[in-house]
C-alpha cells in the first residue's frame, strides 16, 4: 500500500506530464518545433523535473498524456501564461496556435468569451517582454 506521500508525488508527477504534453502539443500545432520552442520546451522540463527519458517518451507521444487543469485561480493563470509563452517563443503566431491557445483557456476552466480576450492580453504582454510575474498581476 502506498503511503499519501507517495500519492501525492506520483499526482504531482502525472500533472507535471502533462503540462509538459501540453507544451509539446502546443509547439507542434504549425508543423515543428522551432529552436526558440525546443530551448522553453527544455527549460520548462527541468522546471518540472522531468528526466531525460521522460522528455523523450513525451515528445514522441504527447497525446498520451491527459492534461490535469490546476485547482487554483492563480495555477490556472500560470499554467495560461506558459502557453502563451510557449506560442510566442518563436516569434510567429499562427491562426492554428490562436486557436490551441483558446481551446487551453477553456480546458484550464476560464470562460469561452475570456479565453481568447486573456490570451491576446497575455500575448501583448509576453511580446513586450514583460516579466511572468508582472503578466499575473495583471490578471488577478
């Protein structure tokens, strides 16, 4: 029997993945991943402390990997700005990954009308340069 522990850690794991799966699908939506994409894609693993061997199963099979929404309101906003980030990472965006980004919004649970309004903001934001930190601040 495991212990709560563990549970909790294996959960944290299960999340982590498919944030990642995520991000992988994310990058991919205009046909490859960019150097700018794959250079977040690997900051973004070591953030979540995913192995090597994780990184490379995920890549090959994202789809495999449910995405766990956060609970929280502030997570939920994070884990929108990481993928705002991630379609801005290589400076073009395309109608498909406008699109992916709204879909994220509502799986994340933010309304139909504000997903695409937030996102742009978001977009804006990230464009200009401005710091993740000072983007959810702005949000909440």
């Amino acid at each position: 029997m495991g212990t709560i522990a563990h549970a909790y850690e294996s959960g944290e794991q299960a999340a982590n993945e498919g944030i990642f799966s995520n991000l992988v699908v994310l990058a991919r939506v205009d046909g490859n991943i960019d150097i700018e994409e794959m250079t977040l894609l690997e900051r973004v693993a070591r953030r979540l402390s995913l192995t090597p061997e994780q990184v490379k199963e995920i890549m090959k099979h994202p789809e495999e990997y449910p995405m766990i929404p956060p609970v929280g309101k502030e997570e939920r906003y994070e884990r929108f700005i990481q993928f705002v980030e991630m379609t801005a990472a290589d400076g073009h965006i395309v109608d498909a990954e406008r699109r992916m980004m709204v879909r994220y919004g509502i799986a994340l649970g933010f309304d139909e009308d504000y997903s695409p309004v937030m996102m742009e903001q978001i977009l804006g934001q990230v464009l200009a340069g401005e710091d993740r930190d000072v983007i959810l601040k702005s949000l909440i």
